[in-house]
C-alpha cells in the first residue's frame, strides 16, 4: 500500500475481529521491526508473541486494553542496551521503543490489518506472567487483529492541530 494512504488510513483499532491473523503476516511484522531504525543500531527491544488463547489471557490479567485482539505483540525493552544521547545524557530506549511499536502499527495497515499503541498495562503484572528476565522491562503492548465491522475511528482520532499551528519557520 501506499505510505500516504498507510498514514491516511491508520486509526488505534479498539475492537478486532476474532479471526486469527496468519502466520506469514506475523513473520512480516516481525521482519519490519527488524529493519526499524535505533539509536546506535542497538536494537535494545525483545518481542514477545501472544496469539493463543492461554497466552492473551496472560496478557489480559496486566492489560484491559486488548480488545479482543487475537494477536498482541509485549515490546520489551533490554536495560542492557541503553545508550544516551552525549550532550544531554538522555536515554534513547524509550524513543527506540516507540519507533518499533510505530513500525508495528503502519505494518500492520500495510497488511491489512488494524492495531493500536497501548501503555496501559501494568509491567510488572506482565513481566510476571511472562516470566522474563530480569533485564527485561515490558514497554508496552501492541494488538493487532482484523478490524471488526462495528469499529470506528475514536472522536479522538479526528482531533488534530492543524499543521500552521505547530510550525515554525527557523530564522
Ligand atoms: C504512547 C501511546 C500510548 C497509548 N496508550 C493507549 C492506551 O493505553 N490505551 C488506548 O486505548 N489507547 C492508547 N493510545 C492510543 C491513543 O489514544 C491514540 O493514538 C490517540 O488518541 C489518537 O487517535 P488515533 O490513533 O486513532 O489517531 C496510545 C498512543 C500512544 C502513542
């Protein structure tokens, strides 16, 4: 698809279908994130796949923000792999992070598919759950799924700031 009509198309999906989303679609998911930008190609994210019932349950016990979604991908982060920013020692993990559930939601548009960015969801619950190592902190989590046919656009969605509002010239 078209990255203009990616973007024009792209909306936080809170109701999925059912239906499963197919094995090949997940591997072309996880093949965009690969190829995601990081900040000195650290690449600091591990990504856990959720798509059976025993595993979105486990999700759920940390989440109520899966809406039925068959599939969730939990993003992690390796506390490991931080790297700061020289000047203002900033840690680029978080901006990593969302790079990689950004990529997520385009791809899956580009597949067909809907999803939606969610930090509601308690880490610890799920880091529990998941039994993950201890470098591991879960950042948040994306579903994706088949958008059902009652699902809208959020009143949200349609509020933006035009573009004359947050441009500036630099002089
Ligand atoms: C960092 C981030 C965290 C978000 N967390 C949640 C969430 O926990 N639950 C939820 O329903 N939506 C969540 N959203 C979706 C936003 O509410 C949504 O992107 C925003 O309202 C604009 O709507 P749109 O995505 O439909 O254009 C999150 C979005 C971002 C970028």
């Amino acid at each position: 698809m078209d990255f203009e009509k990616i973007c024009e198309s792209r909306f936080s999906v809170r109701a999925f279908k059912s239906d499963p989303v197919e094995e090949e679609k997940v591997e072309k998911l996880l093949k965009f994130v690969r190829l995601a930008p990081t900040a000195k190609n650290g690449q600091p994210y591990e990504i856990y796949v959720a798509n059976t019932s025993a595993a979105l349950e486990k999700v759920k016990k940390a989440s109520p923000n899966t809406f039925g979604a068959p599939l969730v991908f939990v993003l992690c982060r390796d506390e490991n792999k931080k790297w700061a920013n020289r000047y203002s020692g900033e840690n680029q993990i978080l901006q990593d992070m969302g790079i990689i559930a950004t990529t997520l939601l385009y791809g899956a548009v580009n597949l067909g598919l809907g999803a939606i960015y969610v930090c509601n969801v308690d880490p610890d619950v799920l880091k529990k759950e998941l039994g993950l190592p201890a470098n591991l902190v879960v950042s948040s989590i994306v579903p994706v799924g088949y958008i059902a046919e009652s699902c809208e656009p959020s009143k949200m969605h349609g509020s933006r700031r035009e573009i004359k509002e947050f441009i500036h010239s630099v002089e």
